[in-house]
C-alpha cells in the first residue's frame, strides 16, 4: 500500500512517500481502506519534534495522522460492532501512534462509528480530531449548559469551528474570537457575538462567561483569564496552564485546566448523529495524497478556516 513515513524529527526533511505491506490486524481492530483523512496541527508539530513527539521517538518510520473515513476490508475476531463493507470514521490512537497516512489503517474498532451514509468521506473524515476535541472539552470536561456563556478562541479554526457549533446547538450563549476576515464566517456557524483579536481586547469585552474554551496557543493567559466569572471553567487546548496563572485562576474560584484529546467511539457515535442531522457542518480545504506537503503548508500558515482533509483514490 501507498503511505507517507517520516524517519526524523525535522519539518526540513520532506514527507516520505513510501511503500508498505498492508497492515494485519489484532483481534479488537478492523482494517479501513482509508478514502478521506484529515490533517491537524499536531501533525506538522510533530513532524517538527513537538506534538506529541516524545510519545512516538522509539517507533520510526512513523505514519503521522490519526483522522480517517473510509471502508472496512477486514475485521478482528473479537470485533462484533462493524463487518466488512461498513463505512467508518474516527480518530485512531490518539495520542499514540494513529497511522493513518496511508492507504490502509488498522484501527481499534472502539475508536470508531458507522459514517452518515448523507455524508461525505471527506466531511467525515474532518469531523474527527477536531470535533471531538470540541466536544469533550465543552461537554464532557467544560460542562457547558443550556444559557450559558461560552467565549470560544479561533472560532474559525479546527477546533472552533465545531466547538462554536456544538456550542450553539445545545443552547449556549457563544462568543468567537477570529481575524475581521472570518467575522462573517463565525456568525454564519452560530456565534450570538464576534471578537476581532486583532482590534478587540476579549477582556474589554467579556467578564463573566461561564466557561472559556482556549485554542490559541499564544494567548495571554493573565487577560483571557479575566473573561471568565468567578467559579467559572478555564480550558486551555494547545498547552498547558502555568503554575501562576492555576494560581490566579484559583483565587478566583475558576478551574482553569489543558484537556487532550481522546479516542473514543462512544463519543464518534454522537458526532456522527450530529453531522448526519447537519447540525455539524465541517468547512473542507481539500486536498489529493499526492498533495500532502501542501496541505502540511497550509496548516502550518495556522489561517485555516475549517478543516484540512486529504483524498485517497485508488
Ligand atoms: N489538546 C488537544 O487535545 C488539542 C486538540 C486539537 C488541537 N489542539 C491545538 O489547538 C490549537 C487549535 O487547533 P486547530 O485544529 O483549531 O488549529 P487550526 O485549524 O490550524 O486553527 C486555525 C485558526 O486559528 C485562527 N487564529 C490564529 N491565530 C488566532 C488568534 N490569535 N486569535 C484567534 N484566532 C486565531 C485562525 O483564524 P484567523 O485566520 O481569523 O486568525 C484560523 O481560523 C492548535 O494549537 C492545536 O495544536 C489541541
């Protein structure tokens, strides 16, 4: 099968389009031929040495990627849930070693869900990573409710362009902060209010949102923080939270927190009811395999609006 390997920690040295056997599978795993896989920037981080690099040193040639959608072709002898000829989508091992640049992914059938026969492979396989990420932290960590106030950053991004509209579809009050070129773009997806971090202090704007999902890696932790009430969540998603600021955070009664992602089927199934229904709905920049030094220059510019997702046709 077609895959792209990297044997090195440097963004200098190019992706590696290689050939490899076809992946065999343990007995909890199905094996997807891959049509659609999207690109985060935990990719190009870790191509870079950062990601989570340290996780994956000892396993060169490493397969970055973990988003896929595609059909499975064979399936483990203890898997009861999928069987062959089912289209699926999920993120795989993350964070360890997902594979999934390639034409065939061994996948846990625990990381997956039936894909929304309405949908796309390439709308699936956008709704994955990014969403979930999304989801856990404004749901499962955030707690986000019905009336509350949510000030999302990089609204317009991977991450925040579902975390704005799962936001919106459980009822919240939601604020996204993004360049004045995606104004429109953040309103058009469900924001009740825009933040132009360019002309607009957040702090000047916002004091008492409930709960601050945080996507940015350069915000300034002592300004964001004041956007949030007192008691309310702080969630950071690109790193963590400095000792100082847990303890500026803790002086006011907020929990601030850097949640990770996970992989879970469970929580697939109900993004995959989401995006089924339309309530989802990823914004695609697409791309051919042929092409992923360009979709991997793309992501490092960091302006995507919506998701990077790359085609495999065979
Ligand atoms: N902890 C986890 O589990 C986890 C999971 C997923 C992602 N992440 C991390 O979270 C971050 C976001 O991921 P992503 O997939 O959403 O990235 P992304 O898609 O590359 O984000 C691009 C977006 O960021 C916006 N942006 C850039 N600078 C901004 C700023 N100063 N303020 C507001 N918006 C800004 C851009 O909007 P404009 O063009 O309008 O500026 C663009 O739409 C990354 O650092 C990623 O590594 C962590």
């Amino acid at each position: 099968m077609k895959a792209i390997i990297i044997n090195s920690f440097n963004r200098n040295d190019k992706l590696i389009y290689t050939e490899l056997p076809v992946p065999t599978i343990k007995a909890d795993e199905v094996l997807v031929q891959v049509k659609a896989l999207s690109v985060n920037p935990v990719d190009v981080q870790t191509h870079g040495g950062t990601g989570i690099s340290g996780r994956l040193k000892d396993q060169f040639p490493i397969i970055l990627g973990w988003d896929i959608s595609g059909v499975i072709t064979a399936v483990g002898e203890a898997v009861k849930e999928f069987k062959v000829g089912d289209e699926v989508f999920g993120m795989v091992n993350f964070p360890g070693h997902g594979k999934a640049y390639a034409e065939y992914v061994a996948a846990p059938a625990a990381h997956l869900a039936l894909k929304p026969t309405n949908v796309s492979h390439e709308a699936a396989a956008a709704t994955t990573l990014a969403a979930l990420t999304a989801y856990q932290a404004l749901l499962q960590q955030g707690k986000l409710t019905q009336g509350q106030k949510v000030l999302i950053t990089a609204a317009a991004g991977g991450v925040g362009h579902f975390a704005v509209q799962i936001a919106k579809h459980i009822g919240a009050h939601v604020i996204g902060t993004s360049s004045a070129a995606n104004k429109d773009y953040v309103f058009s997806i469900g924001a009740d209010e825009h933040i132009d971090y360019n002309t607009q202090q957040e702090d000047k704007v916002v004091n008492d949102a409930d709960l601050v999902m945080d996507n940015v890696r350069s915000q300034d932790f002592a300004a964001t923080i004041k956007t949030v009430k007192n008691g309310g969540t702080y969630i950071k998603i690109p790193n963590g939270v400095p000792d100082e600021m847990k303890q500026l955070a803790a002086e006011r009664g907020i929990n601030a927190f850097f949640y990770l992602v996970q992989s879970s089927g469970a929580d697939m199934k109900v993004l995959a009811d989401l995006l089924g229904k339309g309530i989802l709905q990823p914004n695609l920049n697409l791309y051919d395999f042929s092409q992923m030094e360009l979709a991997h220059e793309q992501q490092l510019k960091g302006r995507t609006r919506g998701k990077i997702v790359v085609s495999i046709k065979m």
